[in-house]
C-alpha cells in the first residue's frame, strides 16, 4: 500500500477524506489551483523567479523576413531578426498607438510599425517617428518595451528580468558530447507548465502510459518496475531521479536531471540496453516555458548520436516548430487515435489547464512530484538564493556539468529477491559516481565515470 499525502502544499482547504460510495455529490466542487507554482504574471513569485532566468521563446528558423507574436510568461511579445541578423524581443503593442508589431516590417535595422512608420530598434530605442516634424524629441523621450535576447544552436532566447541583472547563457556540459546532434523543436501544451515539467519527476507513468497500457510507446525495458530513488541536488538548485532496472544480464540505471526552475534534460529516450553503455548522455535537452498560466511550450533540442539513439529509431526531420519525433507527444493526432493510445500530451492536458493539487491523493511513488514542488516554493520565496543561482545560471566560466545519464552495465542477476537489493546497490553506485564526476569536465570526466563503470563491471 502507497503512503496517502493529501492537499500538498495547496492553498486550498482540506476536504477531508470521503469514504461513502456514490459519493459525487459531495466531491463536485473543484477547489482552486497551487497558483504559488503555477501562476506566472508579472508580480507572481513563480513569474519573477523564471524571469531570472534565459528563456528559450522561439526557434530560429521561425524568425523569416516576418516578425512572430509570441506570447511568454503571460506577456505578448514580437520577436524578429533584422536585416542585419540581430534578434530582437519587444513588447508587441506598439508604443505610439498600440498596434501589433507583429504586422511589423523588418528593416535593416531594427522593426518598423506598419502604422505610422515607428521604427524599433531591439534594445527599445525608438529610431525613427516618420510622421513627426523634424527636429522632433518624441522618440529621444523614452524606450519601447525590449528584453535581451540572443540565439543559440537554433533557439532563440530571452531574459525577461530586471534590467542589468541577467546572468551569464548557459552552456550545458552535454552540448559538447562527442558526434552529438542538436535538433531544435518545440511542442505546445493547452496547459499549465508545471504539470508539464512535473511528468519526469514521476518516473513510473513510464512503465504505464508507455508500456503496460495501451501499446508499446517506448521500449519494452521501460516496462520493468525500477528500483527508483530520487535525490536533490545542490542544496536545492534542482533535483534527479535514478532508476535501476534488471535487462537479461545487465542493470540498467537511468538518472535524469531538471534544474529550477523550468530545465530539464532526459535520457535516451532509445536506450542502448543491449550491450555494455557507460555514460550514454542526453536524447532531449529541454524547458518548460510558461505562454500563460493556462498554456505551455516545451521548447528545447533533441540529441542524436550512435550513443544516444544507437539504432537510428530518431526522426531528426520531423523534429521542428510545435513538433517532435516521439509517439504522442504533440497532440497532432485525432482525437479517436488519441483517446485509443494517449501519450504523454493527452495525459498532460487531461489534468484540466491548470491541475488541482488539492484533489490529488499522491502515494509512494509520486515523492519526485512531491520534492519538486517543495524545491520550486521553496525558491520562489527566496528561501534557496544560493542554489537557485547555480542553477542553469551560466557564469561565462567552464561548462556547467549536468548529471542525466545512462548506464548498462554487464552485471548478472543475483539469487531471488536479492536481486531487488543489488539493483539498488549498483543505482546508488552509479548515483555516487555521476554526482562525484561533477568536479571533472568534458574527456577527463567522461573517463572518470568510465572507469569507476568497468570497474563495477569488474568486481561483479
Ligand atoms: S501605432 Fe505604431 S507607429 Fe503608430
Ligand atoms: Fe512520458
């Protein structure tokens, strides 16, 4: 039997538990959302802590001679490329009278309002007021709403924080795995981000939605109930999972990694499980970006690589703007297929826009759903400052070191139930080895993980 937790952290009022049959009367209202972690206005505390953060917006290749309304932690917003290749992030209502800049013109230098000839430059600074007399101030008097932003590896990102405190971009370890492709896409949700960003904190719904209940969505190696452990880490900036499975005559331990408030990185999503694997990284590197509190787009790339895909079961070209190689990830289905094989986007969005914390019963298995939200309130009241800096905030020093990996290692099964207890020894093995890889970087820490995994190899 699961450990029953009701009502976590919700500021919503007990209900109580209801024992009696035909109970549907007394269990009808819907209380109110978690907004503490799920709204993210301007002003809310989960807004401004994502605001702290670079935020990936768009995908490059959407930025053609056209600008493209985005709308982003419940702000709208243009985004464009200039004729001469900078990207730009304004506030989407033009500030001489209000139209949509979406209809903009780019221009060699910055975008122009189609309506009166206004041209924006992509810091805000007001280049031209066409229709005032010369010699005019108007456009020296003030800025248009703009945010920093800049590409990376065809994603386009922005900081939408306070001025003058954006921290340095990112750069993940994991974007310099050797022969590694980085394929950008992105997949909209009609809901809220968290419960997107919860999923792989709730490693379990593998061996269901995926496996077990309504066809084979990923490998069938999925379909072993792990030996599951999560973990946080460092004091608080994020948090993993790891999963210990028994494959033939290997142990399969899988540790994937998300980072506060909204990063997350998983694992080959086609595990290389036949053979011998030490320190297979990453097949989606992804964030989990709020459009407002009722919508959301995972944005991020997908990885291919002989390591990461080893039998080429990746689709590099239907990866792209609000589409993904993956079964049941984007809802471009028909409804009658989806309700036949729902995926992960049917029963993301099923969890109505905005899920209801107070109407959960979580057991003994949803603990990472459970740690992540205690990590994200705890840093949207500030109560982890230190943490959350290191968290995917880039210092413009070395790579900042993930921890999600795979492992297969060549270790046989034990007698019986003793099994369970060796699969559990050798995650946390693997556990220790990927968290004290971290003062390493690059070669030097690939090889540490390498040889501590032949050695467990060997002494088994
Ligand atoms: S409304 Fe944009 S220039 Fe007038
Ligand atoms: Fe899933």
């Amino acid at each position: 039997m699961g450990v029953i937790i009701r009502n976590s952290g919700s500021d919503s009022a007990d209900l109580g538990a209801v024992t009696e049959p035909y109970s549907g009367y007394l269990l009808r209202d819907v209380p109110r959302e978690e907004a503490e972690l799920t709204h993210t206005d301007t002003g809310s505390p989960m807004g401004e802590l994502m605001r702290r953060f670079w935020q990936p917006v768009c995908l490059s290749e959407e930025l053609s001679d056209l600008p493209k309304a985005i709308r982003v932690l419940n702000e709208d917003l243009v985004a464009f490329r200039d004729k001469s290749g900078d990207v730009g992030v304004l506030h989407r209502h033009c500030s001489h009278r209000g139209t949509s800049l979406e209809y903009g013109i780019v221009s060699e230098h910055g975008l122009r309002c189609c309506y009166h000839g206004w041209l924006f430059a992509p810091d805000g600074t007001i280049l031209d007021t066409p229709g005032e007399p010369p010699g005019s101030r108007l456009k020296d008097s003030f800025r248009h709403g703009a945010y920093p932003a800049r590409e990376h590896r065809g994603l386009v990102f922005a900081y939408m924080g306070p001025p003058g405190e954006e921290p340095g971009f990112p750069l993940f370890d994991t974007y310099d795995e050797p022969d590694d492709r980085m394929v950008p896409y992105s997949v909209w949700h009609g809901c809220n981000w968290l419960q997107v960003q919860e999923n792989i904190m709730d490693p379990i719904h593998a061996c269901f939605l995926h496996v077990n209940m309504t066809g084979l969505q990923l490998s069938g190696d999925f379909g072993g109930f792990p030996e599951l452990e999560f973990h946080e880490t460092e004091g608080g900036s994020g948090m993993l999972f790891v999963t210990s499975r028994r494959v033939g005559e290997r142990i399969w331990v899988r540790t994937n990694h998300a980072l506060l408030p909204n990063f997350l990185q998983i694992a080959p999503i086609f595990p290389r499980t036949h053979t011998s694997t030490h320190f297979a990284r990453v097949g989606n590197t992804r964030w989990c970006v709020p459009i407002d509190n009722g919508e959301c787009n995972l944005i991020g790339w997908r990885h291919f690589s002989d390591l990461v895909d080893p039998r080429g079961e990746g689709r590099e070209e239907l990866c792209g703007p609000n589409s993904i190689d993956l079964f049941g990830q984007d809802g471009n289905r028909s409804y009658e297929q989806r309700q036949r094989e729902p995926g992960d986007w049917e029963v993301l969005t099923g969890q109505r826009p905005i899920a209801v914390h107070a109407l959960e019963h979580l057991g003994v298995h949803d603990r990472g759903v459970t740690m992540l939200r205690r990590l994200l309130r705890a840093a949207a009241r500030g109560e982890i400052p230190d943490a959350v800096a290191r968290s995917q905030r880039g210092t413009g020093g070395p790579h900042i070191n993930t921890f999600t990996q795979d492992a297969v290692l060549e270790i046989p099964p034990a007698e019986g139930d003793t099994d369970r207890t060796l699969l559990r020894e050798v995650g946390r093995k693997v556990f220790e080895t990927v968290m004290e890889s971290a003062r390493f970087f690059g070669d030097e820490r690939r090889a540490f993980v390498r040889e501590r995994y032949r050695a467990m190899e060997r002494d088994a």
